[in-house]
C-alpha cells in the first residue's frame, strides 16, 4: 500500500505542476510577427465587400418554416394514406430448376449468336 501512495504523490505532483506551467503560459501576451510578409490573398480580403448580413439583421426565428402542430398534420395525412396502398402481386420466384433451365436457353441462345458471327 505504501508504494501507491508514494505514486498517487508523485502523480499529483506532477500534474499541478503541469497546470502551474499550462496557466503561466496563457497570461503571455505574445507579439504579432510577421515571417511570411503581406500576401495577394490578405489584399484581395481586404477588397471584398462583404454580403452577409450582420447579426444585428438576421432575424430570431427563419421565416416560413412550418409550426409543429402543422409537422404532425401531414404526417398523420401520410400515415392515413399507407392503408389506402394496394400492393401489387408478385411473381413466385423461379424454381432452380426453372431457373437452371432459362439460364441454360440464355447460354445458347448467347453460343448461337457468337456462331452467326462472321468477324
């Protein structure tokens, strides 16, 4: 037992002086250096007019949006409509051996066009 303790000690230790570092670090006011120079890109920023509004402009809420109330409408509109649906019938499925038996007539069919062909 006395082992972990030493760790968690240490641990915590470690770890306030990790944030004592972290907070000393984030009150530096760092000057703004320029090591790259003015680029075509910050001028042709700078000439752009800006053509969205401010925030002061957009409005709280988007217009025409539907209610809730209108939401549950339609779908309990659509959900009406799903017992109106007449579903069609199916085909059975093939049997394999119907299945065997048209793939075969396919091969052929496909065999006797590559015989008719005169290249």
């Amino acid at each position: 037992m006395r082992y972990g303790l030493d760790m968690l000690k240490r641990h915590t230790v470690l770890a306030l002086i990790a944030a004592l570092a972290l907070s000393a670090c984030a009150s530096v006011d760092l000057p703004s250096v320029e090591f790259m120079g003015d680029s075509e890109m910050n001028d042709t920023v700078s000439e752009l007019k800006p053509s969205f509004p401010s925030p002061d402009e957009v409005p709280n809420m988007p217009e025409g949006v539907r209610s809730a109330a209108e939401w549950d409408n339609s779908a309990r509109e659509m959900q009406s409509l799903y017992g109106e649906i007449d579903v069609p019938q199916l085909e059975p499925a093939l049997t394999p051996e119907e299945f065997d038996r048209q793939f075969e007539a396919a091969q052929n069919s496909a065999e006797a066009y590559k015989d008719d062909d005169p290249s």
